[in-house]
C-alpha cells in the first residue's frame, strides 16, 4: 500500500509541522509499541505522548522497531503535573528523554495548567531553556484557556508555538483559535473525533458523511484540517488509521459547515483548566 502523505502547517519560527500525528493514551506497553511502529510505517511521522501515559517507553521502543530514522520522527511529550516547577520540570523531562531513549524531542508542552499549583509559570521558564539548549526544538501547552497564555507571554515575551486543545465539531473552541491564530499560536486537537461528546452518533455528522460517501471521522478531521488545526487521532485500527489520513478527496461546501456549525455543545462543556487539574 503506497504510504500516506500528510500536509503541513508552519510553526511561528516557519517550520512545516504535519496537520496529522498519531495520538497515544492507549494502548501502552509492547501492544503500543506496535502501534507506533505501524503509524510509522505507514506514514505518520508526529507521535504525542505524555509522561502521564504512561507509555513513553513504549513510544521510543516502536520507534525503534519502525526503522525510520528516529531523526524523522517528531515526538511530542508533556510535563506531567507533579513535575511542575522550575527544576522538576527539568527533571521530569530528563526522565521521559531516558524512557523514549531519544536525546531531545521535537515538541514539548506543559500538559494542564493546573492553577492551585501556581507553578505554570516556572515551569513554562523551564520550558524555554530547555528549547535553548536544543533538548526540544519547539515548546508550547496544552489546555491553556487565552489569559493563561497571555500569563506566560506578559511574564517571558515567549508565546508557546503550539496549544494542544480538545476540539472537534462538538467543541470548536472559536475565541481559543480566534486568540492563537492572532499570536501565531499553531492549534492542535485532542479528542478530535469528540468520543466524549458522543459526536460520532450526530445526525449531522452522519448526513454530511452520507452525502460524501466517507466516514463521519473523516468529515470530522476534514473540518478540523480546514481551519488549519493539527489532529491527533489515535487508533490501533490500520485501516482506520488510513481512513484517518487520508482526506484530499473530501471538499467539505459551506452546506456542510453549516450543519456542522449545529454540533455545537458550547464553550462550558469542554473541560475548563480553571477547575480541571490533573497531576
Ligand atoms: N492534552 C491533553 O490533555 C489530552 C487529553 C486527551 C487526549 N490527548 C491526546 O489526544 C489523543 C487523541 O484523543 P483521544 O484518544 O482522547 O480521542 P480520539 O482520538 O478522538 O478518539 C480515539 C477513539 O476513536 C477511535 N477511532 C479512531 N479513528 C477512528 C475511525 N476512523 N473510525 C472510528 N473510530 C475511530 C479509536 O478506536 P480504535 O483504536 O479502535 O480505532 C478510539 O477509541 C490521545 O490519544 C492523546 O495523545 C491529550
């Protein structure tokens, strides 16, 4: 089977950075491995992990069993919540560079906020450090509404170059994206396929899915990939792996946009990182 082309968009600093990576809460262990290893032979290139999954180890190990060049992979992993503060940060991300078995990663972001802790901003200080001395060629958050962004900017001059939010047609997130897309902030979108919404099971989406003759998940990432926002579905499934990707044929008309506008859930039902901590 001929091996997926995934387009890019461009980081602040104009680096291309693929509009698709494999997502990875489950499963860990050797299972996961071979996942990746799969994703990675078919094609992808961008992997997100997290030091909370647990499975770093298994990253690094598919990986290794791909035979891609490591050097071609851009990993993503995240500081966990405990690690948080300005030498923990340091230490947490040294030990998940020695269970991915890599000596930097591509992307590194701070996985919550986590306010009770006030320790983001330390954090984020550890974060552009560890950018300087080449440990990880780029930096940003994940689950920063706008004002915590601007926190970090107004404290450092440094925008994170990347958001990693949950976003699907159920929650569109359009002042996050509105507020990234004015700092040069690249979105990308965890839940994509909004499993947590029940979104799958959406007239709507199932409508515009007919109508094209493609899957509602399609539809979805092909909404997601129109406004230039990075998804990272995952899947154990090759084929739905594929089916994941591959989207050039989908032209989605302002029709389905508007029906897909319907799917809204609203602003309040996205987890809200004032409240929602995970360490
Ligand atoms: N930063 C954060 O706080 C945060 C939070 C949550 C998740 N994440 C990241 O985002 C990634 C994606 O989010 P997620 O895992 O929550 O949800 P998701 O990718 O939206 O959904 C995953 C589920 O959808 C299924 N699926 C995938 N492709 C499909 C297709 N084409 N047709 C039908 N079903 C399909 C998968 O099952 P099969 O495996 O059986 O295909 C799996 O059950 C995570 O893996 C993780 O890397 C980040």
């Amino acid at each position: 089977m001929s091996e997926l082309t995934i387009p890019t968009t461009t980081l602040a600093d104009g680096t291309p950075f693929p509009l698709l990576g494999l997502g990875t809460g489950s499963p860990k262990g050797p299972e996961g491995a071979e996942v990746v290893a799969a994703a990675l032979r078919e094609g992808y290139r961008l992997v997100d992990t997290a030091a909370q999954y647990g499975n770093e180890a298994a990253v690094g190990e598919g990986i290794r069993r791909s035979g891609i060049d490591p050097a071609e992979v851009l990993v993503t992993t995240k500081i966990a919540g405990g690690d948080q503060g300005r030498e923990a940060a340091r230490l947490g991300f040294t030990e998940s560079l020695r269970r991915l078995g890599l000596p930097s990663v591509a992307l590194l972001l701070i996985h919550w906020p986590n306010p009770s802790r006030g320790l983001a901003l330390d954090t984020w200080r550890t974060l552009i450090d560890l950018k300087e001395e080449g440990l990880t060629a780029h930096i940003g958050v994940s689950n920063f509404r706008p004002e915590q962004l601007q926190e970090l900017f107004d404290a450092t001059g440094v925008w994170p170059e990347v958001n990693q939010i949950q976003l699907s047609p159920a929650l569109p997130r359009q002042e996050a994206l509105a507020f990234h897309r004015e700092h040069g902030i690249v979105t990308e979108a965890w839940g994509p396929l909004g499993g947590r919404e029940g979104l799958s099971e959406q007239f709507a989406l199932h409508r515009v899915a007919e109508k094209h003759g493609v899957t509602t998940s399609q539809v979805t990432l092909r909404w997601i990939r129109d406004q230039d926002i990075v998804a990272i579905p995952r899947s154990s499934n090759p084929e739905r792996r594929r089916q994941n990707a591959e989207l050039d044929h989908l032209v989605l008309d302002d029709a389905d946009r508007a029906l897909l506008a319907s799917l809204d859930l609203g602003e309040h039902k996205a987890w809200d990182s004032r409240e929602h901590e995970e360490w």
